[in-house]
C-alpha cells in the first residue's frame, strides 16, 4: 500500500505538517472542552452537591479517557514511526494491534467499575454527595468503550493524516452533547444521570460517523481488516511502552485534582471545590493548545525519528514549542481578564453569586499555573513519539506530581498558607518542572543529531500490501 496524499502531506514540511494536524485539532478540542463547561452548567442548575460530585467523578472519568489517549497515542507512534520508515505494512498491521488492544482494556476497566467505582468515590472524599457520583459514573464506566474507541480510532486517523476524519466526529458528539443535555437532565427529569446519559449518546453516535468512513465508504487509508493482522508480540510491546505511560500520565492529571481536591477540603471546605471546579476547567481550557500541538507532535516527530531525519526532528520540536506558548499566553491573557463574565455563566439559575465570585478569583490566580507548561508539553509528547514512553513519564511524574503537589502541600499546609499556598505552590512547582522537562529534550534533540550525522542508514525499502 503505497502512500497516499494524506500521507505525503504529514511526511514533507514538519510545520506545515503541525498546523494541518494541530490547528483542526484545538478547535475540535476546544468545542469538547465547551462540552464540558455546559456540562457543568446544566448539572449546577441541578444543585451545589451535583456539581461538586462531578468535580469528584471527573478525575475518574479523565483517568478513563485518558487510558484510550494513551493507548491511541501508543498506536500513532508506532504508526508514525513506521510510515516515517517507508514500512507501510507493518503501520496496517499495527493498526489493527491498536483496535484490539482498546477492547482488552475496555473490559479491564469495565471489572474495575463494577467492583471498585463505590470504594474509589469513597476515597477521594466524595462520601458526602456518593449518590451523585455513582449516578453519573456508574453508566459512565459500564459503557467506557464507547469513549475510548472514538479516541483511539481518532489517532490512527490523524496518523495517516486526515485531520477530518480524526475531529469531526468528535466535534459532532460535542455538539450533541449540549443539546441532549438539558433534554436529559432536566425536560426527561434524569437529573445528573441525565448528563451521564447525554454523554453516552452522543459518544455513540460520534463513533458511528467513524464507522460509516471505514466499512461503508471505504475512503480510510487504513482498512481496519483483521485480514491484515499478523500478531507480532513485538508491536504490542512497542504500543504498550508509550500507552502505558501515556495512559499513566493521564491518570497523574487525575490524581493531581484529586490531590488538590483534598488539600483545597483541609484548608478551604466542600464548597471551595464547588468554585475550584469551575475555574479548573477554564484552566483545561487553556491547556488545550498544547494537547492538540502535541498529538501533531508525536505524529511528526515519530515519522521524522522513523526517517532518521535530524533537521525536521528539531524544527518539530522548535515550532510546536513556539506555537503553543503563543496561543496558551494568549488564551491566559484573555482568561484573566474576562474571568467574572465566565464564571458568571454559572450563576444563571443558583443565584449564587458568592460561587461565580470565587471562581473568578480562583481563576485568576490558576491562569499562571498554564504559562511554561508549553515547554514541559513539547518534551512529553516528543518522548512518546520517538517511543520513549517512559522517559514522557518520568517528566510528567516529576513536574506534575512531585514538584506541582510537593509545594501545593508546603505552602498551604507546612507553611500554613491556606488554599491561596496550595494554589500558589502547584503553579511554582509546575512552572519548574516544564523547564527541567524542556531541558531534557533539548540534549535528546543533540544527540540525535550527532547519532545520524556519524550514522549510514540503509535505503529504504517499500513494500505494497496485496
């Protein structure tokens, strides 16, 4: 199967290459993120305990997701790396390594709610609002292979580069979303299981779109044929070395919110994590640049690394670091500034105004946590596309959970600084981490260069598939 033009596009320019993967992407991003704000609108007209348990069930449900972005980012690395190497037999066959892999994982954490969703909610300190949480994360977890198939069939998509096909159905179950929502929750009295429900649904019809292109109009370039399979342990093992850490890094953004949850409990009280949710999705918001520039990263990166190709592998890590410091300290600006109006959206049927008050503040003070993560982001997701899963892991762990967490805790409970030192220390301790993790790319970047500038590569050999 010779490559197509898809293809050709994501293996020339590396900027070019970034902005045709990544800017569709924040806006696909974007519209999922404003799903989720309107999430938490709709639940707050329910009551304050139904939206402080989402802020409880979310980590959790961030922690599902996240497993089906590590496991499509395992995927579209191997992938990359061989469409990079002219292998376009073995990117087929990993492919379907990567599909059959999501449905293995799928019924791991489908025991895992059925047995454990009421001991985990327990364990965060959920207990007051656990009726909530286990109305909207039972269905959620019983149901989880709904949201990871998307994700992961999202990647193989954007691996072959068709940026369309990789968003737009996300964008459709986002924009389902927000209508079936207030249809659920309040018109059919469902309440926050309505919300839960909305979501499935709109998930569902999401992936159906996804699998009109690959069994009916047959335009993917991949096939998505077990024909094609021929298992190779060593693909899982390649999939599995930058999935699972992915996977493991988005259960550390998970439990830095919980961890922060609990803190911000022992300092402040239930209802500061009312308003900490509120602006902690804003702050998601403007995180999102970096996560879509890096998927394009791992893409690029991996058929540059694949290639052998030093120059496009430093401008990839040059530009995508550029281009999303930009578009984050943009988005921060305009968060710090309007930070009352959006908060205040969440006032529209409480009344509440001490609640839009305070996420306002809040907000305000958690936009500097964003500023440097652009530089910490482009090391990550550079790691796991060259297939150094791990080493992604170790910065994530470093920056997010060791430092972020260990000044939280210094400052708001050893130096008795209240919740305002618990916010404070998580944004001097990951502002720190993303220049060590910067740090650490850069002399990676060096010595790529010097291996392939002492290194002979042979001719790269084609081969079709029948």
């Amino acid at each position: 199967m010779e490559a197509n033009d898809n293809i050709e596009s994501i293996t020339g320019n590396p900027k070019k290459a970034i902005n045709k993967l990544a800017i569709p992407t924040i806006f696909s991003l974007l519209l999922m993120f404003l799903n989720n704000l309107i999430d938490s609108f709709w639940v707050s007209g329910i009551n304050a305990d139904a939206l402080a348990a989402l802020g409880f069930i979310t980590p959790l449900y961030l922690v599902m997701i996240g497993i089906g972005s590590g496991i499509g980012a395992g995927g579209n690395s191997m992938i990359s790396r061989y469409v990079g190497a002219s292998r376009f037999e073995d990117a087929h066959n990993a492919v379907i390594h990567t599909i059959i892999l999501t449905f293995i994982v799928s019924l791991i954490i489908l025991i895992i709610g059925i047995f454990f969703l009421d001991d985990l909610i327990i364990l965060f300190g959920a207990g007051e609002v656990i009726t909530y949480c286990l109305a909207y994360g039972q269905i959620i977890f019983l149901l989880n292979i709904v949201f990871l198939l998307p994700n992961v069939t999202s990647s193989i998509f954007r691996a072959e580069g068709d940026v369309g096909k990789a968003t737009h159905p996300l964008m459709l179950t986002a924009v389902l979303n927000m209508i079936l929502d207030p249809i659920f929750i309040f018109l059919l009295n469902l309440g926050i299981f309505g919300a839960a429900s909305a979501t499935i649904i709109a998930s569902l019809i999401g992936y159906l779109w996804m699998l009109y292109w690959i069994y009916i109009k047959k335009d993917t370039y991949f096939k998505f044929k077990i024909k094609y399979y021929k298992r190779k342990l060593k693909i899982y093992k390649e999939i599995l070395v930058v999935s699972l850490p992915a996977s493991f890094e988005e259960i550390i953004f998970a439990l830095v919110a919980i961890i922060l949850n609990y803190l911000i409990i022992t300092t402040s009280g239930v209802n500061e994590v009312a308003s900490f949710t509120i602006a902690w999705r804003f702050i998601s918001i403007a995180f999102l640049p970096c996560m879509a520039i890096g998927m394009a990263t791992i893409t690029v990166s991996g058929i540059a690394y694949g290639a052998k190709n030093a120059e496009n592998f430093d401008t990839t890590i040059k530009y995508s670091t550029m281009l999303s410091l930009i578009i984050t300290l943009l988005i921060s600006v305009s968060f710090f500034i309007f930070a009352y109006p959006l908060c205040g959206a969440f006032n529209y049927q409480t009344g509440n105004m001490e609640l839009v008050t305070r996420s306002a503040e809040i907000l305000q003070i958690l936009v500097f946590y964003n500023i440097l993560i652009p530089f910490g982001a482009t090391a990550a997701y550079t790691y796991q596309g060259v297939g150094s899963g791990f080493k992604s892991l170790g910065l994530t762990i470093l920056r997010e959970l060791i430092l972020s967490m260990f000044f939280a805790y210094l400052l708001g409970i050893t130096f008795n600084m209240d919740v305002f030192g618990v916010y404070l220390g998580a944004i001097i301790g990951m502002n720190i981490g993303s220049l060590i993790g910067f740090i650490f790319i850069l002399i990676f970047n060096e010595k790529f260069k010097k291996e392939v500038e002492n290194t002979t590569y042979p001719k790269k050999v084609t081969k079709d598939l029948n």
